[in-house]
C-alpha cells in the first residue's frame, strides 16, 4: 500500500502528483497489462533477441 504523508498547509494537487509518481514507480500498470493478453515464451525470447541486436548495433554505430 502506497502511503504519501501530507504536510500541513500542502496542496492536495501537490500530494495527488507525488502519489501518481509513486504509483508509476511500483510498475503495477505495467504489469497489469502484461497479463492481459498471453504471450509464449518463445515470442518473448525472440522480442529480447531483436532488441539486443538492435541495441548492439546501436553501440557499434556509436563507435
């Protein structure tokens, strides 16, 4: 549970923004995404193959 304490005088539009901030951090929208939909794993290891390559030949552009 995502506790933010309020400081005396705060703005509650001050403190919503830290909750929001905090909330995205946990990732919990994230991940509730994911799982909506089933993804093999053979998909996911082939999405994490395609992304190394690409960020490879990123760093071998930048050399």
């Amino acid at each position: 549970m995502i506790v933010i304490p309020m400081k005396e005088g705060e703005n509650i539009e001050r403190a919503l923004k830290r909750f929001k901030r905090k909330f995205e951090k946990t990732g919990v929208i994230r991940e509730l995404r994911q799982r909506q939909a089933y993804i093999k794993p053979s998909v996911i290891k082939r999405e994490q193959k395609k992304k190394a390559v690409y960020v490879q030949k990123l760093q071998l552009d930048e050399e």
